[in-house]
C-alpha cells in the first residue's frame, strides 16, 4: 500500500509540449498522412525495460496488429508476441447484441495458462467497456501476467463521445503516433485512478503519468511470492 | 529461381534449394531451409513452412519459421504463428497468431544446447543413434 502511495506521487508528472513528427516536410497529402503527429510516453520505456531481463520474454498485445510495433517490440525485446485484438470482440459483441456476455467471454479468452505471460500492453482497451466487462478482463488479465510480470495500461481523462478506438503506434521508447479508427461504440465513463486500481487489485501500481494528451499512462507489477 | 504458376495444386511435401515463388496452392509442408520463399498474390497455402526467408503476397494459413526474416506485404495475409528474428508487416495486411523474434544469439544457444542434449545418448543408447520421432529428409512429392 505504501508503494502504491509513493508511486501515485508521479501522478502529475505532466509532461513537456506534444512532440512533431519528424522535420521532413511534406510535399503532398499521402506524405502529411504519414507524417502524423507523435506524442510522449512516459510508461513505455519503463514497460520494456521492465521485460529486458527476461528471456524470449512472452508479451500479449490487446490492440489491433500493428507491424511497425511487432518489429519493435521483437528488436527490442527478442519476444514472443501473441495479438489479441479486443476491440475486435467488442465490435462483435456491439454487432449481435450480446454485450452483457462479455464479462463471461473475457473469462474464459484468454487459451494462454495462468501465470505465463511476461508483459500485456492493454493500451486503452478498458476505457470502451462498462464496469463488470472491464473487471472480468481485468482479472483475467491479472492471472495472466506470471509473478513479477508487467502490465501497461492506458486512461483516457478526457469526456470522448466520438465512436473511435486509438491505434498507438510505437515511434520509440519515448513517443506514439495515435491512429484513429471507427468504434462501434464510444468509450464509456472516464475510470477514476480508484477505480482503476480495483480493476487489477491482484496487482501494484508502479507508475503513473498523467498526460498532456489526457490520457493516464499507467504500470502495473505481478508481486513475487514471498518465499 | 522457380515459379509455380497459378493453375497449380501440390499437395504433400515440397523442398528444395533454389529460390521459389508460388502463384498457385500448396498444401502439406514447404521446407526450403536455405531459401527465400515468395507466395505471390496468387498463391494460397495450407502448409508449415519453413525457409530462410518469406515473402508474403497472398495467402498463407499455417505456421511459419524463417531463420532470416518473414516480409508480409500490403493484401499479404498468415493466419498462423510466426517464428523468425525479423518479422515485417504492412499497413493493410492481415496477420492472426502469435510472432516469435528470439535473438539470433539465443536461437543459435538454444540449437546448442539442443544439440548437445541429443548428443548425450540416454543409457544403452549410442550417439548418432537416429531418435525414432527426427524428421527424414524427402524428397518432393506433387500431386496427390
């Protein structure tokens, strides 16, 4: 408890002014489309350097493919990698109706066994779920990650009504491009840092960066058993 | 450099050492360990693949293992695992499974340390002995 206390204090590490893509100008639309606008993180460099140690380290991606971050993250962490798009199981959900099955679904998603995945980029994936939804991945999730394992989340702070979901592209350890696409629903009520931290109870908030984005970016550690 | 033309159906195992493009179907196995593989935007394949290198147009349902690099271009398509040191993949194509990138410095480690275990024979057994489950070389077979 009091880690998490220590840790919240770098809740407003706000950071500098969002960063502009590279200097190249561009010549035509199709370059200024490329060219899109990269902004900080703080939470990602600490996420990879959390998994450095590990060996051929098992990552799981809940975000939608992204090449440009399947070659990073293997050049970078030697991993194995395993896509698992869940805004494509919401879509799915929204589509036939059957959103109050998705606490249900998350329980039972997941094939990997518990305790064997060293990091999860959950991205922003919780923002678009309501309560029971979200706590179910949560806690699958949770029993996912093995003891020392990493978790990256992100929150949105800000009131969103548009029907998107983000695409974060890796630039570097330090910035993101965010991709915009269609949602079949918008995200749902802002989650409160308390709230948040109930979603992963079987896990210890490390760090936590509010954005100038408006996006909460925060770490979550597997404890180790006491031996 | 060889080309299967689009009209084209295999079905068993094909490998080889020269460089391959498939425009039509394979089904089985394609182990063209020293070689780049190209399926073109034709081609359509159910099979385990295995080769130096990957080229991905078309259609590839099955896993995949590289030793260099796995290139799934724009409309190239794997519903599979991928296992290479170097994976690339478009904008616009489409991937579903997992992608293993282990270093080359701890693949060439772990064939070591597999290599060593299967030098130490269990006892009553002689070294070399050939384990009952190794792969056989074969040779192509097409048509089925």
């Amino acid at each position: 408890m009091a880690e998490t206390t220590r840790s919240l204090t770098d809740l407003f590490g706000i950071l500098g002014s969002r960063r502009d893509s590279d200097a190249a100008p561009a010549a035509d639309a199709s370059v200024a489309n490329v060219a899109e606008a990269a902004y900080p993180t703080k939470a990602l460099h600490k996420f990879i350097a959390s998994l450095q140690g590990a060996d051929n380290p098992l990552l799981l991606d809940l975000g939608p493919v992204v090449g440009s971050n399947v070659t990073f993250f293997g050049e970078q962490l030697g991993c194995r990698l395993r896509v698992e798009d869940i805004a494509k199981d919401i879509d799915r959900h929204v589509k036939d109706g059957t959103l109050d099955q998705l606490p249900e679904f998350f329980a039972k998603r997941f094939t990997q066994a518990p305790g064997t995945v060293d990091g999860i980029l959950c991205w922003d994936v919780l923002d678009y779920l309501e309560r029971p939804a979200a706590q179910a991945l949560g806690t699958a999730l949770s029993r996912l990650l093995r003891p020392d394992g990493c978790l990256l989340g992100f929150f949105s702070t800000a009131d969103h009504r548009e029907a998107i979901y983000t695409k974060y592209v890796v630039v570097d350890g330090n910035a993101l491009r965010y991709r915009t696409y269609p949602a079949s629903r918008p995200r749902q009520r802002s989650l409160l840092n308390g709230d948040i931290i109930k979603l992963f109870k079987d896990l210890r908030v490390t760090d936590s960066f509010l954005m100038k984005s408006k996006l909460r970016e925060m770490l979550f550690r597997k404890p180790a058993p006491r031996t | 450099m060889v080309n299967i033309g689009k009209s084209v159906v295999i079905k068993g195992e094909l490998s080889g050492s020269e460089d391959l493009t498939i425009e039509g179907h394979v089904e089985g196995r394609i182990d063209l360990k020293g070689n780049v593989l190209t399926i073109g935007p034709n081609g359509k394949i159910k099979a385990e693949v295995f080769a130096k290198s990957v080229v991905v147009l078309g259609e590839v349902t099955g896993n995949v293992t590289a030793s260099e690099k796995v290139d799934i271009r724009d409309n190239g398509s794997v519903d599979g695992d991928i296992a290479s040191p170097r994976v690339a993949i478009a904008e616009g194509a489409h991937f579903r499974g997992s992608v293993d990138m282990q270093r080359a410095g701890q693949q060439k480690n772990q064939q070591q340390q597999q290599q060593k275990a299967a030098a130490t024979p269990p006892q009553g057994q002689q070294p070399n002995q050939p384990q009952q489950n190794q792969p056989q070389p074969q040779g192509q077979r097409v048509g089925a």
